[in-house]
C-alpha cells in the first residue's frame, strides 16, 4: 500500500525504485480523469503510470498516483506548487510505501 509521505529523503521508510519517482496527490476533484490528471502532469516530465483511486462504484475518492519516469520530474513537480486541476487546489506529496500488517 502507498501513503503520502511525511519526512522527505531522509524519511527512515523511504525505498528505491519507484518510490522515488511516484506522487500521492490529494484534493482532486471528483471529476478528475486518469486522463486529465495524465495531461496536467505530464508538463513536468514522462509519466509511466497514472491513476486516480475509485471506490468499488466507480467514482473518484479524490485523490491519485502519478510515477514518473525520473525523480527530476518529481521535483520539478514539487517545486512548482500550488497545483489546479480542474479548479481545485491539490496537494501533492511524495508517495511512500508501507507494509501493510493484518492483525
């Protein structure tokens, strides 16, 4: 499971690989596509994956995953904040992976 990250690089939780190149971005817009947010981050550099996260229904749970394919595009991203997509203010974060633990 991936959760936004809090900390930055010297974060104890952070990995390699994909880690480093993904972003959690909160706040979106219920009508927000994979589509319209591919279109929007794909200015700061190639994107490999793009997702926004839909309940079992279908709709948008407003918020999503962008991977791109550098970690310069991540901080091009970052340091270009605030963001609008479809007229409301997202907030990025950089993605971290947990493991996620049954009890």
């Amino acid at each position: 499971m991936v959760y936004p990250a809090y900390g930055g690089a010297n974060n104890p939780n952070s990995m390699s690989g994909d880690q480093n190149r993904k972003i959690f971005l909160g706040g979106l817009s219920y009508h927000t596509t994979d589509e319209t947010l591919r279109a929007f981050c794909s200015r700061f550099g190639k994107i490999t994956d793009c997702l926004v996260m839909r309940n079992p229904e279908g709709k948008s749970r407003g918020f999503g995953f962008v991977t791109y394919e550098d970690t310069s595009s991540v901080e091009d991203f970052m340091r270009s904040r605030p963001h609008t997509i479809d007229n409301r203010q997202i907030d990025p974060k950089r993605a971290i992976f947990r493991q996620v633990t049954c009890t």
